[in-house]
C-alpha cells in the first residue's frame, strides 16, 4: 500500500462531502427563503395587527369617555326638567341633545281568528287559521314604485 492512497480517500470523501453540501443547499435553499418570506410576511401582519388592536382599544377609550360625559350630561337635563316641571322641554328644547323622533304611523293589522277542526280520521284536533274579513292576511299590501 502506498502512502498516497490513504490521502486520495481523504481527500475523495472531502470532495463527495463538499459536492453533496452544495447539492442539498441548492435543493433545500429555495425552500428556506420561502419559509423565510412567509415568516417575514407573518410578522408583519402581526404587527400590524397590534398596531390595530392598539388603535381600537384607544378609540374604545375616547368613546367610552365621551360616553360618559354625554351620560353626564343627559342626567343634568333630567334634573333640570324636574326642577322645570317639564320633561318635554328638557328634552325636546334648543339644548336638546337628543333628536326629535318623527311620528310614525301605527299600522294595526286584524289577527288570523283560529279555528278548531276533528279530523275524521284520527279524531285529532288541528288548528287552521281564517282569513281576515279585510282580504289581507295581516301585511300590508305591496306597493310598487313606478320607474323613472
């Protein structure tokens, strides 16, 4: 055996392990940058995402504030109505901080009368509703609206 060839393995095995270090990099680099660019991406979003949750829960807190005064402010219109006597002119007033509802119409409909029926053939008792004298059946009819 000659002194040279110990070193040739040596140096064979070198150059496979260098060769195959090279051949996984380039497989698994591409991977590795993509998981780094999904990760980078996700932490990005978490941040921003704080960043939101932190900007909500302060604008919760200024409402919450303005809430409160508002409330404040309600309740000393109460009491000065009870001092006035008169609770529509705390509310409905010029200082009124509450808008003025519109009247609505109240639209009554004439209920379904039930009535009872046997069954011949079970003798079971079962409920059918009537319709009203008016011709409808408890809504109000459809109007259409002409087109333009």
């Amino acid at each position: 055996m000659n002194s040279v060839q110990p070193w040739m393995v040596v140096a064979g095995a070198l150059a496979g392990l260098a060769v195959g270090g090279v051949g996984a990099s380039s497989w698994w680099w591409p991977r590795m940058k993509r998981a780094r660019r999904l990760i980078d991406r996700l932490e990005a979003a978490r941040q921003l995402l704080n960043e939101q949750t932190t900007q909500a829960r302060r604008q919760i807190e200024r409402m919450q504030l303005e809430l409160g005064e508002l409330r404040l402010i309600a309740e000393r219109m109460r009491r000065k109505a009870a001092h006035t006597g008169s609770p529509a002119e705390s509310l409905d007033g010029p200082d009124s901080i509450l808008p003025a509802a519109p009247a609505a119409p109240i639209v009554r409909a004439k209920a379904a009368a039930p009535r009872e029926d046997v069954d011949n053939e079970g003798g079971f008792a079962r409920t059918q509703f009537q319709e009203p004298e008016s011709g409808h059946n408890g809504f109000a009819p459809t109007q259409i609206d002409k087109p333009f």
